[in-house]
C-alpha cells in the first residue's frame, strides 16, 4: 500500500548506512531479500532482538502469515516489551494463519493487561464480521475511471469536484527513493452525474512544490485546503538533527498563498480533517504517547489557526496499530485502521460521536467496502437524489497495480447502526455505586442480547447493534431489579449521556427486632378507638408497596398489638379490624394477596412490658405496646 511506504518512508537518511545487510533491505522495503540474508546470517549468528522482529515484519509484509506468526511468537516469549505496535502486528499474522478462534483465546488470557476498549473492540467486531452478511451490506461498490499504475488515493470533495493523491509520473516532481515513484502531488476529477470520475488532471488550486503535497481536504466553510507537504526551506528538503524529513500540515488559500499549521521535524502529520461545526482540526501523526503506530488526534482552532496542543482521541478510537484518515459525517467519525480485528490490511470503521464527546465502538464497515488488503481514506456526502455517494482507496485484485480510487452509493450511511449505553449502577438508600451488579440487556422478546457486571466504582458500559425496543435492568444478590423498557424515540434520547439505574439492597429496608426480621418503617399510630388509615399511616405503607415492587418474591405477616387500656375482648376487635384494614389499603395497591401470609389482630395478648391490666403507666409506655409489625417469613430465601 502506497500510502504506508510514504508515511513510514519519512525516515532517517542514515539508516539504510547501519547495520547488516539484511537490514539494510529491509529498510529499503525489499522484504522478500531481507528474509533471505536475514536466514542467511541467523546461520552464522543468532540475530538480535531488533532483527528477529525485522524477520517477522518481513514475513508479514510478504503474506507468509504461518512464518510471521511463528516469528513474532518468538520475539514476544523473549521480548516482555514488544511495543504495541508489534503486538498488533503479531495478532494480524495469527488471524490470518490460525483464524479468528486462536486470536480469541489468546486475547482471553491477558485480558488484565489490555485495555478494556481494545478488548470491547475486539470482541465486538470479531462476532460482527462473522455474522455479516455481504449481500446485505447495501453498497454499489465501482472502480473510478481515471486511475494510473500508480498510486492513486486520499480522495475528497472540492466544491463539485474531486482531489486526490496521484504518485504517477510528473516532470515537476523528482522520483522518491522509499516508493520508487514520483514524490506525491494533488489531482483533480470532475465527477459525473453517476458519480464516476472525469477528466483527471494536475490541481494548481495549492502553491506548486518539487516534494510531497498529498491527503487534501477542502473547507467550504474556511474555503481553504488543507493537505499535508515535506518539510522544506528555500525550496530544499530539510531534515531534523537526526537526519529526519518529515511532513507538515499545510492551509492553503484560493490564491495560492500557503503557511504550515502544524510542522515538527521530528514528528509526521497526516490527512487532516477540518470539522467547522467544532472547529477542530483532525489528524494522524506518529507521536511519542500513540498507542500504537499513526494516531488520530486533534487541536481546536479559530478559522483554521491552530490554538491548542494536539489530543489524542483516546483508546476507543487508537489502537496498538495504525489509524489514519479521519472523516466526520452525520454525527460519525469514519477513518481507517490495521488492527488486528478486522478483514486484513487497513480497514474502514465507523464510531458515532455521543452528546458527551466520547466515541462509540468503531464498527468495521464490513465486506464490500473493506476487503483481506487495504482500504482507507472514506469521504462520504448526501445525494441530491437520495442516499450517499462516497470514495475510498484501496488496494484489491481488478485494479490498476497499485492503491487505486474507488467510488460507492448506498441508500444510507455506511455501517451498522448501534446503541450504546454507560452510566453507574447506584444504592437508593445512599446513592453510593453497587460494584459487581448484573445488568442486562433484552430485546422485545426477552431474549438476552448482553449481560455484563457493573466495575468496582458500579460504572458499566455496552454496546450492542440497534433495536427497535429494549429493556435494561440490573440487580445483585439482597438487591432489587432494575429494569426499563423503551422505544427506539426513547432509546436515542438516553444513549450517549451518563445513565444511571437505582437499586436498593434488602438490608436497606429491612431490620432484626426480637429475633425477627421487619419491614423498617416510622412508628405510626391509629387514632383512639379508630381503624381508619391516617396519612401518617399510608405514607408508612407506601413504603410497603415500593418494597414489594422491587422484591416482589417477599413473603410478610401483619401483625397488630394494641396496649392494655380497654377491655381485652374490645381490644382484640380493634387489633383484628385495624389488621384487615391494613391488608385491605396493601391489597388496593396492588400487592398480591399471595405476599401476606397473614394479617392478624392480636389485642393486649403480647404486651413488652408490664403496662397490663391495673397497672399504671405513662402514656409512653402504653405507646410502645401498640405497635404494627410487617414481619418478613422468608428471609432466608431471599
């Protein structure tokens, strides 16, 4: 893939001058020579470290995936600081030698040591792409007219045309040693009513230059181009202390006036994005802190001048492999990855950018768009006739030699559709999180589409492919059941933001008294004489009935004491009466019959203290005798 040999080609110049032979071809990307000098000296030495992983690289590079595999698993028993770029490369070459399964179970056994993203990633588009279906994927895939033998890549809409990265041929432009083709330059195609190509020819909208000038995008808000360009003075290529030519981001204006936005002689910049609702400006670059190889990242700017420090987009996005290409459309962020995870080569994914920011799971566009090779650098628009019309670049069989410009049309944005939740299982008592909860997801049928546990700060977070309709609930062991149900109105109102989902633990709402186990509630009291609810009364019992909302498998007994004063046959009516109507207002509300074991009246029979007939004693103390216990039968099972 061109574009790789470019953006690794902005090498030290001294390189090719260190080392054995064999390295010095495999810096020249003669991979198929340096694995054999490589053979040749490991007879006569063992080879170290470095080029033991230059070997496995090689063997990668060249699709002798068995050998690569082999070679990295080598290096990674030896080497416990294989950079995540290597690690990724070492996955790439067991999934295509050993299939999906082995990566898999390799993965399952060091879990604690990865990010929890590039886990969720992983396991989220590894079943994904076993479940696709090509024929359902809805994109009317074409190869463009216009392209050359050689590169021809990055494309992206300007005003009703199309630029691209051309490497043919040009006498303005010398031939550049890593490619052997001509330093890179931008063309322009007219595009046709059926979104097919025109008339391709040099663009002279940007200042020329004898070097690169490659991945345009065009503003229409800022009406400037951005692209990127080898980093020259006074018309030369100039070079870091360590012999390093690297690539600048450039703005360009119609009238041909340029500066560099961002320009490190250290540091390589690629295919910038400009999103004017945001004012960001996106990027790939090969900074210090990637989490793998190129990442993507982003400064804000005020029109296009940069006014902030590069950020990284984080693991959701980045990866220990290669990201490149950023494209914002619709409220999704499209750009293109070599992880291990998807078809082979560089794939296209799509991650929808939620209220707060943060990125969905990236969704592997699937087969169609992405093929076992290379395919980046996605622009999408709207159709005036409906649908979308949008290009790629990609390296597949049927094209001209070399990275070649690709054209599609579907009906609708690329991708499958997802739903996306995270938030914090909390306690109502306290509002402090529950760690370890269940929470699961069921579709309208009730079928379980995920389960998964709440992490030690009672945080959870999943991402399934859309429904129509879902219920979320979550409950731990002495805790009660969440659970919701929604439409699809209402599951695109609550994804994206923070979620939050109350239980109750049963301990909560209950407690031990004389050697039984109650509903905890205020003390209340009937009126003298009386057996109707007071709202003192129903406010207690409304507790009752949230309770056996949430625990609904509760079994409870009523039991109701009245004090001594009064005569004994008087006071056990009273008891038995307040006892039935009690059970009468739970009943009212909705609590099954089948939860009260019993309700019964028991007068001045169980009296806690010496209160009894012809003793006298403080009001006080006949309150404690009249009381209303809600006694809990089965709460061993619970």
């Amino acid at each position: 893939m061109a574009i790789l040999i470019f953006l690794c080609g902005a090498v030290n110049i001294h390189a090719q001058e260190q080392g054995s032979k064999a390295d010095i071809l495999f810096f020249e990307y003669a991979y198929q020579d340096a694995i054999t000098e490589y053979l040749k000296e490991q007879q006569r030495s063992p080879l170290t470290l470095k080029q033991q992983q230059n070997l496995a690289q090689a063997y990668l590079k060249v699709g002798n995936y068995a050998k690569a595999s082999e070679a990295y698993l080598q290096v990674f028993k030896k080497d416990s600081t294989m950079t995540n770029h290597q690690f990724n490369n070492m996955l790439q070459a067991m999934t295509r030698a050993s299939g999906k399964e082995r990566v898999k179970a390799f993965l399952d056994t060091r879990k604690h040591t990865l990010p929890k993203e590039l886990i969720e990633n992983a396991d989220f588009n590894l079943v994904l792409l076993e479940k696709q279906d090509a024929e359902k994927q809805g994109y009317n895939v074409f190869h463009a007219n216009g392209n050359s033998n050689q590169a021809d890549f990055s494309p992206t809409f300007y005003k009703d045309r199309l630029l691209f990265t051309t490497a043919r041929a040009l006498e303005s432009k010398p031939i550049y040693g890593p490619s052997g083709e001509s330093f890179l330059d931008i063309w322009v195609a007219r595009i046709g009513p059926d979104g097919n190509l025109a008339n391709p020819n040099p663009f002279f909208g940007i200042p020329e230059a004898k070097y690169h000038e490659a991945t345009p995008y065009y503003s229409k808000e800022l009406d400037k181009i951005f692209y990127i360009s080898s980093n020259t003075e006074r018309g030369k290529l100039k070079f870091s202390q360590s012999g390093k030519n690297s690539l600048a981001i450039t703005m360009a204006s119609d009238d041909k006036t340029s500066n560099y936005l961002l320009k490190d002689l250290n540091i390589s910049f690629y295919y910038p994005f400009y999103d004017a609702d945001s004012g960001k400006l996106y990027f790939a670059a090969n900074f210090d802190d990637s989490f793998g190889g190129t990442d993507i990242y982003f400064v804000y700017t005020n029109n296009g001048l940069i006014m902030s420090a590069p950020i990284n987009l984080g693991p959701r996005i980045n990866t220990p492999g290669n990201e490149i290409a950023p494209y914002i459309y619709d409220g999704s962020l499209f750009y293109s990855s070599d992880i291990f995870y998807g078809l082979g080569g560089m794939d296209i994914y799509k991650s929808d950018i939620q209220q707060d920011g943060s990125f969905s799971i990236p969704v592997n566009l699937g087969t169609g768009i992405n093929t076992e090779v290379d395919d980046f650098g996605l622009v999408i628009r709207s159709r005036e006739s409906g649908g979308v019309l949008g290009y790629f670049a990609s390296n597949r069989q049927g094209g001209n030699g070399n990275d070649d410009l690709y054209g599609f049309t579907a009906d609708r944005k690329p991708g499958l559709k997802t739903f996306s939740l995270r938030g914090s299982v909390l306690n109502i008592a306290d509002n402090d999180e529950v760690p370890g909860a269940q929470v699961r997801v069921l579709d309208g049928e009730g079928n379980v589409l995920t389960e998964l546990s709440s992490d030690n700060d009672g945080a959870f977070r999943f991402e399934i492919p859309w429904q129509e309709q879902l219920t979320i609930q979550a409950t731990k062991e002495k805790y009660s059941v969440f659970s919701a149900t929604y439409d699809a109105a209402e599951l695109e109102n609550i994804q994206g933001i923070g979620y939050n989902m109350g239980i109750v633990a049963l301990d909560d709402i209950l407690e031990r008294s004389d050697d039984q186990t109650l509903f905890k509630l205020r003390k209340f009291y009937f009126s003298s004489g009386r057996t109707s609810l007071t709202p003192e009364i129903t406010t207690e019992l409304d507790k009752i009935v949230d309770a056996m909302t949430r625990f609904p498998e509760i079994k409870f007994s009523i039991a109701v004491h009245t004090d001594s004063r009064g005569g004994r046959t008087t006071n056990k009516r009273l008891s038995q009466a307040r006892a039935d109507a009690i059970k009468a207002y739970l009943l009212q509300k909705g609590i099954d019959r089948a939860s009260i074991v019993s309700a019964t009246g028991y007068g001045e029979e169980q009296l806690v203290n010496q209160c009894k007939d012809g003793v006298f004693c403080l009001e006080m103390l006949h309150k404690q005798n009249e009381r209303y216990l809600f006694v809990i039968e089965n709460y061993e099972e619970l």
